[in-house]
C-alpha cells in the first residue's frame, strides 16, 4: 500500500543518515506521543513518510491520505485509546487501506519510551526497498522485543538479545506467523524458541544427505504411511512427533540396511501421527516390527497395530522387490 501523498516522501537516506537525523524526532514521539512512534519507524523506513517533518504530523498527513481517513479520523487514532482502536477497526470494514493504517498504529503502542539502542538496532536491519505493507507484518513482532530490549539492556544481555532479535526477524518475515493467545503470552522465549527450530530446519535440509532409495507408499484406515529416505525427514519427524528420530543410529541403521523407520500422516495433512521401527532380516529381508509408537512416545492401541502389521507386510515386499535399499 502507498501513500497518495508522494510529495511527502523524501529521498532514500543511508543508515548513517537515518540514526543522526531520527535521534531528534524520536525523542519528540517518546515525550510527547508514544503510541505513534513504532508506526513512525515503520513508515520512515519505507521511505513513506518524510523523517525531516515534525513525526505526528508527518504520520497524520500520512493517514489523512489513505482510504477512509480525515482529520476527524485523525483526531480518533491519536487519542489512542483502546476503545477507540476497537471501534475503528469495526467501523473501518471492507476499507483495507484505513484498516492497515489502524492496525499499523495499533500494532505499536507502547507504555514506555523505546529505548535508543533498540531503535538503531531496528533501522539497521529494516528494508528500505519493502512496501508498507510488507513493512508492517515484519514489525508486528517488535513490540515483545521492545520489552525484551529492555530487560536485557538493564541486566547487561544486550549483546544477546541481538543474536535472538537476528533469529527472529528472519523467520517471522518469511513464515508470517500468527501466535494464539497462549503464545503470545509466553512472549519472547515462545519466538525465539521456534525461530532456532526454524534455522536448524534450513541448515539440516539445506544438508540433507539420502539414507535409502524412496519405495512406495501406503494407506490404511487413512493414515499414509512413508519410509523415511533422509536424515532430514528424520529430524523433523522427530520433532513433530516428539521422540529420538534425530539419533544417527536411526540414520546409520538405514544406511547398512538394518532397519526401516516409517511415519504414518494424517489424512489430509503433512503432520506424522505414528512412527514404526521395521527391522530388516539380513539373510531373508523380511521385516519385523520392533517399535511403533504415536505423538510424544505413545502406545499404540490394538486397531492401529494390526494396521502397523499390515505397513509391515507392504514394505516388506517393496524392500525384497528393490533387492538393495541403497540410494
């Protein structure tokens, strides 16, 4: 979304320019309006706004612009009451460039000033070349950092807090998140938490190394059940089922060819539900089942057994049919 309002725009600065000429305005929006000033960043920083312009007027000539705004709506969002927020957003409808521009604002309000060193650390990770609306998604996670960067600040972790803010930027940027309420309650270890997941996810499937040629697939009673091929597939099965497939001696007894180990998937869903353990027979290839279990080591119950015999007999033929299970 862009602004009609062109002629406010000012020419793309560089970061050293943006730190020396912000310092002044945000020092205005934390005295004097800080309900506005993670909007403000964002807009700057898309290069929406003209950062040499007094900041609450800069942002309400901004909103004044956009669909749906006025002055008296204007008068509204700087109240900043959450009421208020409420009401707009309802009143605001099907108008999605106003409903951006009060989520935009509403996204960042915060009780207490942002301190400067969070500021600098944002303007030197923001892309200039983002929309606004891009712009506003990669931001929605900054309040709960904003309450992190304080913390760290006061008890000496800053340098850490970076490396977290470094984890986390990316991935909220590139999977768009939307925490439940539970989620967003557990606040900043919940982000960091799953943005780690995350980065290992990239560096294991970026180095993914085969364990076995692929074989057909199977259903029963509605669960799809798959052999594993690759030490990433193990890895992040293990994760959803939440047990010890990351182990290499799961991997390395696929690679010589003493075991299978074969995820059983939802209907319709790319999530594992069951995992087996098929050990191979060295001398007649036949398969036994030696482990089967469901989500966070649970005991499979009698039906789901008698179809974990029936996976058994299906790979069982796929493996004598390949003659090597080798990639």
């Amino acid at each position: 979304m862009t602004s009609s309002n062109s002629g406010a725009k000012a020419p793309i600065l560089t970061r050293e320019q943006q730190a020396v000429l912000w310092g002044p305005q945000l020092l205005i929006l934390e005295t004097e309006a800080e309900h506005l000033l993670m909007p403000w960043i964002a807009l700057a920083s898309a290069n929406e706004i003209d950062a040499t312009v007094e900041p609450k007027l800069a942002v309400k000539q901004w909103v004044c612009a956009q669909p749906g705004g006025s002055q008296r709506v204007w008068k509204a969002i700087a109240a900043s009451d959450s009421r208020v927020w409420t009401d707009l957003i309802i009143r605001a409808g099907a108008i999605e460039g106003f409903r951006e521009t009060v989520l935009l604002i509403r996204e960042f309000q915060t009780q207490a000033a942002v301190p400067q060193e969070f500021v600098s650390l944002v303007v030197s990770r923001l892309d200039q070349s983002m929309a606004v609306g891009d712009q506003l998604h990669r931001c929605t996670f900054y309040p709960a950092a904003v309450r992190e960067a304080r913390a760290a600040l006061a008890e000496g972790r800053w340098d850490r807090f970076v490396e977290e803010f470094d984890l986390v930027d990316p991935w909220w940027a590139e999977i768009h998140p939307w925490p439940d309420s539970n989620q967003r309650k557990a606040g900043w270890g919940w982000l960091v938490k799953w943005a780690r997941l995350w980065h290992e996810q990239q560096t294991r499937q970026k180095h993914a190394r085969n364990l076995m040629a692929a074989v057909a697939n199977v259903i029963v009673n509605g669960i799809e059940y798959r052999a594993l091929t690759c030490n990433y597939e193990l890895w992040r099965t293990s994760v959803e089922m939440r047990n010890c497939l990351t182990y290499e001696w799961y991997a390395d007894g696929i690679l010589q060819r003493h075991h299978l180990i074969v995820a059983g998937y939802a209907p319709g869903s790319n999530k594992p539900v069951i995992v087996l353990q098929l050990a191979i027979h060295p001398q007649t290839e036949g398969l036994t089942l030696s482990r089967a279990r469901g989500i966070a080591n649970r005991e499979l119950t009698e039906l789901e057994l008698r179809d974990a015999n029936v996976v058994r007999t299906h790979f069982e033929a796929q493996v004598r049919s390949l003659g090597t299970i080798s990639p």
